[in-house]
C-alpha cells in the first residue's frame, strides 16, 4: 500500500528494487498500477522516480491533501497474456 525508503537511504537503489520486484510479482496479473503521491514541490523527486520508471501522470486533483497539496495520480500499464 505504501512505499517508502528512508531519506538517509535514497539514491542507492531501494526503491528501484521495490518497484521491479513488484512489477515482477504481477506480471501477467495485473493490467496496470495506480501510484498516488504528493503535488508539493518537496516530491518533486518522488514524481520524478516513477516517471524515470515509465510511470505517466494522468491526474491531478488540486488541494487533495490539503490547500496547495495536490494529488498527483500516476499509472503504468503491462500487457496481460493473451485468453485462449
């Protein structure tokens, strides 16, 4: 549900390795993932790591967490093997 790498521990590769063992993990079970984050500009580089991981910003809704906090709504998509 939530994700998350102690600041003291950013940049050395945890939350990559989170995020592709998930992917790993539905691969060819799930169609797509829906990340939500804050619009603040202190997650700018919380935006800014899914995006480097393919993930595309599809909404925004203004003042979700609070005034000026929007949420920002990502998603990536993956191909589900083809029905017989």
């Amino acid at each position: 549900y939530w994700m998350a790498v102690d600041p003291a521990r950013q940049g050395l590769g945890l939350g990559t390795a989170l995020v592709e063992e998930m992917e790993r993990r539905i691969a060819g079970r799930a169609r797509l993932v829906i990340v939500e984050t804050a619009g603040r500009p202190d997650y700018a580089a919380t935006r800014g790591f899914y995006e480097a991981r393919g993930y595309r910003a599809v909404r925004r809704i203004p003042d979700f967490y609070a005034p000026g906090d929007d949420q920002v709504t990502y998603v990536k998509y993956f191909a589900l093997p083809a029905e017989s």
